[in-house]
C-alpha cells in the first residue's frame, strides 16, 4: 500500500489537521483527489469532508492561510470554497441524502463521514485520507474502491439503480470516467444505466453538455460515444448524431456506418489535435448524412448536399446543447460547410484557382480544415490511404505557395466600394455590389494579380462593360424620361 502521507504533508493540510483537532470535528480528504493520488494523476481539486460545520471549519482554515479575498461561502448549501496557491479546496459538512422522484436535488441532513461516502457516486471516488491526529494519513476505503481501482472497475457503491434514479447525472459521469481513464463500467452498473436511461430528461442540458464535453476531449472519445450509444442515452440527449448509426442495403449495396464512421474520424483527430471545437466539427461533419441519404440504381447511396445541410444543422445543435453561439459555432459551422473540398482537390488536379478559392472560403481556418480533412481518411485500404494523403500534401504544398503569392486568406478587397462610387459617380445600390463581385472573380480565377494597380485598371474596364450593356439595353426614351445613365 502506497504512503499517502506525502501528499497531505503541505501547509494546507497541517492547517486543516490543526484546525479539526482545536475544534474536535474530524476532518479527511475525499474523493477525486484521493483517487488521483492513488491513480498517479495531477489533481487541483481538493474535496475536504469535515463532520461538523464546514462553512465554520473553512473560515478557520481561511483565516489561518491568509487567503480572506479568496474564499467563497455557500451557506444555503452548507459548503465552502478556497482557492490557496493553485489548487481549489472545497469544504462541507458530512451529510446523508435523500431524493424525490422527479428531481436530483438532494432532501440533506447532518450526516458521518460513512454517510457521506454512502453518498458518492462510484466505490473509486468514496476513497478518504484521515486529516485527525490519531489516524493522520490512514487511506479509509469502506466499499473495496482499492480493488476497483486496481481492475479498472466502476461500480456504485450501493445500488446502482438507487444511485443513477436518485442522480441521472452519475450516469453521464460514469461513461466520463471510463472513457478518461479508460475503465470498465460494472455489467451490473451499465445494465442500470440503461434501465435508468429515461431519467436523464430531468439534467439541464448544460450539466449534459459539460460531461459530453469532458467525453469529447478524452484520449480517445470513441470509446464515451460508443457507452452512451450502447446505454441509449445517445439516443436520448443527442438524436441526430444516433441517427448516424446503421447499414441499409439495396440491390446488393450498401453504404458504410456513418456513426461508427464519424467516430473513427473523431479518433483520428484526436491525435494531432487537442481543440475542443475541432473535435465538434468531427462529430458534426457527416451529421446530415441521415436526411439526405438517397439510393440511386446508378450510382448506389448518395449524400448529396449534406455538407450544406449539415452547416445550416450546426446552429441548431449548438443551441440546444447552450454551446457558445459566437466565434466556436461559426467555426465548426465553416468546416462542416467546406469539409468536402480539400478531399475532392486532393482526388484531382490541383489548380491554383481552386486553391484560391478554398484559401477565400477558409480563412484562418484552413489549418484546422485541413487537419479534419486528413482524419477523414478511414478507408482500409492501405494504397489508396498512402494515396490520399501523399495528395494532401500536394495541397499543402500549394496552399502554401498560392498564400505566399497572392495573399487570399482573409482576403479584403484591393477597390473599396466607395472608391467604386467615387470613380462613378454611383450611390450604395447593385450596381456597385456588381463591380466589387466582379473585382473579386477576376483575383480568385488568376485574371488579375490580387493588388490596387490591377483591381483599379479592372474596376474602369468592368464600370465601361456595364455602362455600355445599359446603354443598348435602353431605349432613348427611357434616358429622357429616366435621366442620366448610372454609370
């Protein structure tokens, strides 16, 4: 058994023990912290169970570290914070629990501390260190988590039907757990979880986001989307990426599992890239496969179109999940958008206009864009993998080379609209949108260098061209009715 008094040897801890023995109420770390000490992972979060007053306990310790300005107190739910060097520590009084039905807010009353590790929701995060002169150190492990934790197990330490009822949200944190550290969640546990699935209506849809979240930026999330999907809570909280799963064949052909599909490309990103944002734009990037999916004779399933429906689905998701509907959906909304284009350059020849015009719809994101693209490479077929990629590269290469050249990403254009209303003698209206549309063609398709001297000559040409279509598509009598030409 490991000595865990090193890691309660800092002053934080001495305060704490001090404390509880001028007070005569026992105090002990618990949960998380202890896990992680016994798992050997950082933890920043400290958990501190005191059986007596935790708000009292915590002004003590507060008081005694010097930390007044950082301390937070909670009187209506009986616990405290304190933020000391880097670390937050949380107070509360041990308690026991008890829930009504349709809601997982807790009826609480002064309990022990084997009432409160009753209470936790996996035998892993019931773990306490006793803080107390007599047993100073002393790893206090009531339901075998040591065990658990040796076999890589989650299991509730009582009933796991009374536990994931009594608090739905345990079951998203429990598929967390076992996709971060990658466990095995009890058969009789999962089994609960899928017979208790229906309770998870009552989660606010942001306490389900931020354990998808934790799910999503995981090693490897495949293996979180897969529990949720078995325990059919996929189904439940998020639907249209369940709708992704299956296989249906006509004539002999069939298309592949979009849901398994997405997942091994969500894998795949997670390899090179760490972004919370990206790994949405993996999740979402085929995310209208399902409403667009049509057999032809000819060519088998199709899916056409499903990169634009699939951009307009994003900010339904993003609303629903209360993700955040600024900068991170316009990205993720971007790549799903454009997903297709970096692959469908990478199968042909690569022509420098329609790498411009990828770097004028990317923009900054073209990185990013490219890094999903890649992922998105799943066939089993080692040639035509080596192929594709050894392509992707070529369009790297040429990104690269047409940006050093012609500037396009985050393109502004060289003739401003006023400078077109000026050299006119236009008001704000079509015609100057006409002009600026035309400026903009010429640079992406190479017709013009992408600068003022060649965008200014093309402006007067294209103001001429437009001036002398009006002029033979009016009449004399209009021009006498109607006054002067708009150009």
């Amino acid at each position: 058994m490991k000595d865990l008094r090193p890691y309660i040897s800092s002053r934080l801890f001495t305060v704490v023990a001090a404390i509880a023995k001028s007070r005569n109420e026992p105090a002990y770390v618990i949960g998380g912290y202890v896990r992680d000490i016994l798992l050997e992972r950082e933890c920043k979060d400290i958990d501190i169970v005191v059986v007596g007053d935790g708000i009292a306990f915590a002004q003590q310790v507060a008081e005694r570290l010097g930390n007044h300005h950082d301390a937070r107190y909670y009187g209506q739910f009986g616990t405290a914070m304190i933020r000391y060097q880097d670390m937050v520590v949380e107070f509360v009084g041990a308690r026991k629990e008890s829930y009504q039905h349709l809601s997982r807010k807790p009826e609480v009353s002064t309990g022990t501390l084997e009432d409160d590790q009753k209470r936790r929701d996996f035998t892993i995060n019931a773990f306490a260190i006793s803080l107390n002169e007599t047993d100073y150190g002393q790893l206090i492990d009531p339901f075998s988590g040591l065990n658990d934790l040796s076999k890589g197990i989650l299991r509730t330490p009582l009933d796991a039907d009374i536990t994931y009822s009594d608090d739905p949200l345990r079951m998203m944190r429990a598929i967390r757990f076992a996709t971060q550290l990658r466990f095995t969640i009890d058969a009789d546990s999962f089994q609960a979880i899928s017979r208790n699935k229906n309770r998870i209506r009552i989660i606010s849809i942001e306490r389900v986001a931020d354990e998808l979240n934790k799910i999503i930026l995981a090693p490897k999330p495949s293996i979180g989307f897969k529990l949720l999907f078995d325990a059919g809570l996929l189904q439940i909280i998020f639907p249209q990426m369940a709708a992704l799963q299956g296989i249906e064949t006509i004539n002999g052909k069939s298309h592949k599992d979009n849901f398994y599909h997405t997942l091994e490309v969500l894998d795949n990103l997670c390899l090179t890239s760490d972004d919370l944002w990206l790994r949405w734009s993996a999740i979402l990037h085929d995310i209208a496969k399902p409403p667009t999916k049509k057999f032809d004779p000819q060519q088998g399933w199709t899916f056409h179109g499903h990169e634009f429906r699939g951009a307009k689905m994003v900010p339904g998701i993003f609303k629903h999940f209360r993700l955040p509907l600024g900068e991170p959906m316009r990205f993720v909304q971007n790549l799903v958008l454009l997903h297709l284009r970096p692959i469908v350059l990478a199968q042909e020849i690569v022509t420098d206009s329609a790498v411009r015009r990828l770097l004028f719809d990317a923009g900054d994101d073209i990185d990013a864009l490219m890094l999903l693209c890649e992922a998105d490479i799943t066939s089993k077929n080692e040639y035509k993998v080596k192929k594709y990629r050894d392509n992707f590269e070529l369009v790297r290469q040429k990104l690269k080379e047409i940006e050093a050249k012609d500037k396009i990403r985050n393109w502004q254009p060289p003739v401003s609209g006023e400078m077109i209303m000026e050299a006119f003698g236009l008001q704000p209206g079509r015609t100057v949108g006409t002009i600026k549309t035309a400026i903009r063609e010429a640079i992406l398709d190479g017709v013009i260098g992408n600068n003022f001297e060649d965008a200014y000559a093309f402006m007067k040409q294209e103001g001429q061209r437009l001036k002398l279509q009006l002029v033979q598509e009016t009449s004399p009598s209009d021009v006498k009715s109607n006054g002067p030409l708009p150009l």
